[in-house]
C-alpha cells in the first residue's frame, strides 16, 4: 500500500505486438478478488464460524472472562459425563440383549474407549481452530452418535450402532478438553480453582447420568431406546455450554481484505491503551503460545512419561470395572440385581 503500484500486466512483446490471450488488469483484479473470497470463506466460514471464535475483552487477544466461562465448562463437563452415566449403565447390556452376546455387549463399551483414544488428533486442531469449535463439533458427533445407537435398536443394522458408539466416544473424549477452557478463562494464580470447579461438574452428572438412564429406560415401547435419546440431549447441552464460553474459541483472526485491517487498528489501537493490563499476564500465560510438539513433550519431560503410564494403568482399571459390573450385577449366576440397583452402584463408582 506504498506510493509506488507494481503492474500485475504482462510486459509488451519485443516487436512491439501485444498478445491477445494475454489477462488485462481487470481480469487479474477479479482473480485476485475472487481468490480472496474463496480463502476466507474456506478459514472462516467451513471451518471457524464467526460466532466460535473467541471473543476479546482487552483489545487484542483471547482476554479473560472469568467466573462465567468457569461455570459454562463446568456445566457442559457435567453435560459430557451424565451421557457418559448413561453409556456405562445401559450400552453393554443393551447390546447384549440386542445380538444375545455378553461379548458383544463388552465389546460396545471397548469401541467406545477406543474412540476416545482415536480421536486424540483433536488437540492439534484446537490448537489451530480454538477449543469451541472442536468441542461443539464433537458434541454434535455425540448427538448425531446417540441417535443412531437408538435407530440402531429398532432396524438392528448393527452398522448403524457400530458408527453411532464411534461418535458418542469422540464427544466423550474431547469433552475432556473443558477443563482447559476453565484454565484459559482466568489468570496463572486462579487456575487451580477453575480447574476444581470444572471437575466438579462430574460430581452432579454422578447422580444425573444414571438417574436418566433408570427414568427412561422403558420410556419408550423398545427398551432403552429412551435411554439413547436422552444421551442425545446431554450432548446436545454440551453443544450449548461449550458455545457459550468465550475464552475457547481462536486467539486471532487471519484476515486478508481491507475491513478486516480496519478491525486490526482498532485492535492495536485498543491493546495500547490496555497496556497496563497486558503488561501484568503471568509468565505461565505467555509460555503457553510456544506450546511443544507431543514428540518433544516426551522426550524432554520425564513427568509426562510418568503421567502417561499412570493414567494409562487407571483408566485400564476403571474400564475394567465399567465393563465387567453391568453383567457381574445383573446375571443370574451372580445373583440376578435389577437394572436399578446395578445403576445405583455404577453411580457410587462415577462419584
């Protein structure tokens, strides 16, 4: 934008001829124009909408917005666990009544801690696309997953219930990424008590998630199909809380026109007058822009190879008990408990 403008016109040929297939300026104008259009379209209508990006409170930058993010990923942490409630209570003995195999009925609940594991991927895109539009996407995964696992009961494709199970484990497995949106809401000195209050969530969806799955169980004329919906609406919660908080979404904004430059000056223009606030962030909230790579994570830090095999050997553990309760409850060999009772005690464990 100097004082000097650089033809994009192709230079006349030695004999003075001009060569007719040659583009004019308009024509390389439109091009450029339309070029531009197309790339903001493709980053920030498909793949950030507008309203998911993060939201400034000081000028530029993602801003802190406190106590009301804390609440919306704490609510939308006990949203994601009250479905993950239903999952444990009813997914493994639906499925073996379904297709009359207590394996079968194991192997639902193995697809969906597999998905979790499958869709780790997920933090390398918020890292380039914000938390907020990775968990609303995921969320909605969980919705559209639920519905097929309750579609999946009635015309027993068992396809169907195989990609339904797929999508309910993704949603559960990002979810788990609210806790940092608690984090990113509040400064270094307050992120201890976020992140406490986020994981309190889960305590309200221990007596939530099972409770739905007793209520509506036999909602519906086929059984367990009501519980399926009603995993479609928690996720569908989470969709909402997960929208609503502003510290998840993207940093900044690429923008490539002229408006989007304006809203750049302002930006600037408001960052130096909020200089002082800037200028009191914490050293931890700085470091967190040169995130590293997963491989250098490991390789350079001994405690996260510690905490790796830690939570692997936990989650191992309390898988084993999520999968083997349901039957060793209900089965006649083992006594014959209700289906209520079985819940009842898969709370206490989720407590």
């Amino acid at each position: 934008r100097g004082d000097c403008e650089i033809s994009d016109a192709p230079a006349p040929a030695p004999d003075g001829s001009h060569d007719e297939d040659a583009p004019d300026e308009d024509d390389l104008g439109r091009r450029g124009r339309l070029t531009r259009s197309v790339k903001n379209l493709f980053a920030n209508v498909i793949f950030v909408p507008d309203f998911l990006r993060a939201t400034p409170q000081h000028g530029a930058g993602p801003g802190y917005h406190g106590s009301a993010d804390v609440c919306f990923a704490s609510l939308g942490n006990a949203a994601a666990m009250s479905g993950f409630g239903v999952v444990v209570s009813t997914l493994a003995i639906a499925t073996a009544q379904l297709t009359g195999s207590p394996v079968a009925g194991t192997f639902s609940l193995t697809l969906e801690f597999a998905s979790r594991a499958a869709i780790s991927p997920a933090s390398n895109l918020s890292q380039k696309w914000g938390r907020r539009p990775v968990i609303v996407t995921s969320a909605l995964c969980g919705v559209g997953g639920s519905l097929l696992v309750a579609l999946d009961l009635y015309v027993r494709s068992y396809a169907l219930g195989i990609l339904g199970i797929c999508g309910v484990g993704a949603a559960n497995g990002v979810s788990q990424q609210l806790r940092f949106v608690a984090a990113d809401a509040v400064r270094g000195g307050h992120k201890k008590r976020a992140l406490s209050v986020c994981v309190a969530g889960g305590a309200l969806a221990a007596f939530v998630g099972p409770s739905i799955a007793i209520a509506t169980r036999l909602l519906l004329q086929k059984e367990y199909a009501g519980c399926s919906f009603a995993m479609a609406g928690c996720y569908l919660v989470l969709a909402v809380f997960a929208a609503g908080a502003r510290s998840a979404g993207t940093a900044t904004v690429r923008d490539d026109d002229d408006d989007d430059a304006e809203k750049n000056e302002k930006n600037a223009s408001a960052s130096k007058k909020n200089q002082d606030i800037q200028e009191s962030l914490d050293m931890s909230d700085v470091a967190t822009a040169n995130t590293p790579t997963l491989f250098s994570l490991f390789k350079n830090s001994s405690n996260a190879r510690k905490g790796t095999v830690c939570v692997s050997c936990a989650w191992t553990a309390m898988f084993l008990v999520m999968s083997a309760a349901p039957f060793a409850m209900t089965g006649d060999d083992e006594g014959g408990y209700s289906f209520d009772r079985s819940t009842n005690a898969l709370r206490m464990h989720l407590l």
